[in-house]
C-alpha cells in the first residue's frame, strides 16, 4: 500500500515556477469522502490567478486544480464503488481543499459524478469544467434551436466548448478572437477578428440589428460593449473573465440597454451526472468536439502554467498524472 504521492504543490503566490512537484502524504479516506486516483485534470485560469495570489481564501502551500477525472480508489458512499470512473468539478476543490494536480485526491462524495465512458483520458479531461460551463452558459442565455450567438473569446475551451454545443443544434454562431493565428481553428459560421476597435462594424456586417445572445468569455472589459452589441430585447450572459472579475463604475440603468437582459453563469451551479454523461456521448457520438489544445505531464505544470497565462492555448489544456 503506497504511503507517499506525487503533486504539484503551490508553496506561496507567485510564477509559474512557485509549482512544485513534490512527495507528499496519500490522503487518507474519511466518512464523506473519497479517494480518487487522478487520470487526468483540466487546466483553469481560476487555477493561475489562485496561483497569482488573487484568491483571498486560499492558504498556500496547496494543491490547485479545481476538476479532475479518474478511478475511485476508496469510498465512504455506495453509489462509488472501487473501480467507477468519475468527475470532479469545483466545490472548493483546489481551494479549500487538495485538488487535481496530484496523482491522487481525496474529494467530497457530493462533488463526484460517475459515468462512462470509452474516450482517452486525455480527452475525458477535457470535458468536464469546459462542457458544464459553456452548457449552463447556453441555458442561461435561452438559447434554443434557432438564432443567433455571438461567443467573445472563442478560442478559449469554453468559447469552443460552447460552438461545438450550438452549432450542433443549429445556431448560426459567430466567434470572436484577437488572434488570426487562433481563427482557422474556429469551426463557426462567421469569425471575426476582435482588435478593440472594429468589432462592432464586423457584427453590423454579418447582422444589422446584433446577435440574439452574445456569450462574453472575455469578461469585465468587454461586459459593457457587448450589451451594445445584442440585439434589443436579446440577453448577454457574462461567463468568463478573461479581463478580470469586476467591471469597474458600472450603471445598470445607463448602460444596460431597456428591454435588454444581462445574465450570468458560474461553474459551482453545473448540472451533474445526467449532463456530463450527455456530453460525452455527444464526444464519442461525433456530435461535439474535445478542443484539446495540448496534454502536460505533472512534472511540466509549470511549463504549463507559462502556456496558459501567455495565451498560447487554442482549446482546452490537460495535464496527466
């Protein structure tokens, strides 16, 4: 029985390099929880910005990483049984507690779905932040199976995420990246080219009165200029913050067009077992696409770290154990 595990421990706020891969205890199950040996886990940009010391809450050292999947090892809960494949997303997790950039973690049985699945673990990595997200982003919009949908910040996980969901239910979807390096990999019907200066002319072109939704990955920066983008009467739902997390002399009533809806969506409020298992079979079915831009090994998380805050990645980053 093994006593010690690898992780990448978070030892104060800092660079990329504050990550560091030790030899730490192995969790030891307890009434409520489970262990789970780690097959893979995504890569966030709540993680870098927890590791640049913006999360208040989070006492270091500590183990980021706030979704993973893999095998239940030992479980505190019937419906686990060893040997099941499971997610993990949120709760705290890599927060108030160890989470996925580790060999193992030990995670609340609350948090846990289990599914099945035939995919990689690469690619079942993917998944499960980055679908959940960009699926409760569309719910909250309202989208349907028609219209129009404007995604700010396409070529991040989400933003493709997000794509591959509605285009395969027949929304018209235009996609916004600052990168014509990053255009070719969106696989939308239009895609623009957000310079900070000609989008709106861009949106015009393509629909005179604006898009019935505008999902903003871009966050607090691009906030108040999407709501001028919508159509009237349409709904911006602001799921990202890619800009940062508060939009700064914000006035509802002068910048909030009458009859226009400003929504929003956190991952801690993703639909469980029932959804993600949806999306994967829509993965393995064809339907919608993983957009895994690259896989890290656990001794690379600084590496990959470097990566995601120079905005290299076009889709989604991994990193397997």
């Amino acid at each position: 029985m093994r006593t010690t595990m690898r992780a990448a421990v978070c030892v104060r706020a800092g660079d990329p390099e504050v990550l560091e891969l030790r030899e730490v205890p192995m969790p030891e199950v307890r009434e409520g929880w489970s262990l789970v040996q780690v097959k893979g886990a995504g890569l966030n940009r709540s993680e870098l910005r927890t590791r640049q010391g913006h999360s208040p809450s989070v006492s270091f050292p500590r183990v980021l990483g706030i979704e993973c999947v893999g095998i239940v090892v030992a479980s505190t809960d019937a419906r686990l049984p060893e040997g099941a494949t499971v997610a993990a997303v949120m709760g705290e997790m890599g927060r108030a507690f160890d989470g996925g950039y580790a060999e193992y973690a030990l995670l609340p049985n609350s948090l846990l779905m289990p599914i099945t699945s035939k995919l990689p673990w690469e690619v079942l990595a993917a998944l499960p932040e980055t679908y959940l997200t960009a699926q409760g982003s569309l719910d909250a919009l309202g989208v349907g199976s028609s219209g129009r949908l404007l995604i700010r910040g396409g070529t991040s996980s989400v933003g493709m995420a997000a794509a591959s969901i509605a285009t395969g239910h027949g929304i018209t979807v235009a996609a916004t990246t600052r990168s014509t390096d990053k255009a070719k990999a969106l696989d939308v019907d239009h895609v623009l080219i957000d310079d900070g200066e000609s989008l709106a002319a861009a949106v015009r072109a393509i629909w005179p009165e604006g898009p019935d939704y505008v999902l903003d990955l871009v966050g607090a920066r691009t906030a108040v200029d999407s709501l001028s983008l919508v159509r009237r009467g349409g709904t911006v739902c602001v799921s990202g913050s890619l800009s940062g997390w508060s939009i700064p002399d914000f006035e509802p009533i002068a910048m909030i067009p009458s009859g226009t809806r400003l929504t929003t969506f956190h991952s801690k409020d993703a639909a469980g077992t029932t959804t993600l298992q949806r999306i994967v079979d829509e993965v393995e079915a064809g339907v919608y696409r993983p957009n895994l831009d690259r896989v890290f090994t656990l001794d690379e998380i600084a590496k990959a770290h470097h990566h995601m805050e120079n905005d290299q990645a076009t889709g989604k980053l991994v990193v397997i154990p």
